[in-house]
C-alpha cells in the first residue's frame, strides 16, 4: 500500500470537495424553494429575485456535482466506469451507498432536462417534474454519508447536521405559515421531515462511526478489484 494509498489522491480530495459543495448548495436550493413558497413566500423580496437566486443556486449545484462525478469516474482506486453515473446500483464499490447519489444525480437531470422543454411540455408537468429535486435531496445526504471515508470526521458530521436542520427547519416554517386544506399532504410531510433526522442518526451510529467501515468497504471492493489502495 503506498503513502498515496494511504493519504488519497488529488483526485480523491476533489471529487469529496465537490460531493460537498454540490451537497451545501443542493441544500440551499432547497432550503430556498421551500420557505419561499406558497404562503411563505416573503413580501419584501420579489419573486424574480427568489427566482433568479433559486436558479443560479441550482446551476452551481450542477457545476459542482460534474466535478464530484467526473474526478470520482477518473480516480484510479475505484474503477467506476462512466455507466455506474446514471445506472444505479451498478457500482462494485459500495453500491448501496454510491447507487443513493447516481438516483440523485438521475432526478437532478430530469430536473434539468423538462426545466429545458418548459414551454413544451407545459407549467403543470413541469412543476411535477420539478418536485424530484426535493426527492434528491436526501438520497444525496446519504450517499455522502455512506461513501464517505471522512463521515467520522467532527467537521463532516457538523456540516451534514447543518444541512439537515437547514431542510427540516425550513419544511417545518412552510407547514407553520401554510394555510388550511391539504391536512394529509402537510402530515406526509411533517413525518417526513421528522423521519429523516431519525433514519440518518440511526445509520450513522451503526454504519459511518462504527470503527472499521471505511477499511471493511476498501478491503471488500480490493478483493472484488483484485488490488487495494
């Protein structure tokens, strides 16, 4: 095993840097979309603006998430292949945890795809579609912390709890401004949010921070390879 084994590769280090990022600025849109919809939407700030900001957060996320997808196909340790990035599952490599970020990706493209054919397909389908990016939200939150090797990290834990209380947080202030009616859809939601925080808890503390996960992971996918870093 050699010291770059040991440390990680450059290429390591960007694709988590950019798995990171793509998933604080996927939790601001959502955030976003969110608390400003309905009646939550603010009055002293304009709906193109919400909009326009709601956009660019979405275009970034993207940006980030091509970097985190394309250095972790390039890194030499995992040997993905370019199919595992749209096949779920697909992946010898942690392929619960890794097929949870390509669902992710795959619905963040329909996203991209119908908001592209808007004005063909219709607002309606448009807006069905584009609920899928609040659905990608927690499949990328737990393929960050399954894949992870530095989920154990003080830092890495910090930053997944903010997330998580940013998204839960803002569910939770639309169903207190939301108006009456749609009594089943706002229950849907509350014991979603409320689900989510349990689940991932639960995961951590029986997968992640159990000592030795990340080496079981690199010694089964070294077998699988025929090698190891």
């Amino acid at each position: 095993m050699t010291n770059l084994a040991l440390v990680g590769s450059p290429l390591w280090y960007a694709s988590r840097a950019g798995g990171t990022l793509a998933l604080v600025l996927l939790t601001a849109t959502v955030v976003l979309g969110v608390a400003s919809g309905g009646r939550a939407a603010p009055r002293t700030v304009g709906r193109f603006e919400i909009g326009l900001l709601h956009r660019n957060l979405s275009l970034l996320t993207l940006v980030f998430l091509v970097l985190h997808v394309v250095t972790a196909v390039l890194d030499p340790f995992v040997h993905l292949g370019w199919a595992v990035t749209v096949l779920p599952f697909a992946a010898a490599y942690r392929p619960l945890w890794l097929g949870l970020g390509t669902v992710a990706l795959d619905l963040l493209l329909a996203v991209l795809a119908t908001s592209a054919l808007r004005l063909r397909i219709g607002v309606r389908r448009w807006k069905a579609v584009h609920w899928l990016a609040y659905a990608a939200w927690p499949f990328a939150l737990f393929h960050g912390a399954g894949t992870g090797t530095d989920t154990r990290l003080s830092l890495q834990l910090w930053l997944y709890a903010g997330c998580l209380a940013s998204v839960v947080g803002a569910v939770w202030w639309r169903l207190a401004k939301a108006g009456p009616g749609r009594a089943a859809g706002r229950l849907v939601a509350a014991v979603t949010a409320g689900a989510v925080p349990v689940v991932l808890t639960t995961f951590l503390a029986a997968g992640p921070l159990q000592p030795g996960w990340a080496q079981r992971a690199a010694t089964a996918t070294a077998l699988h390879l025929g090698g190891g870093r």
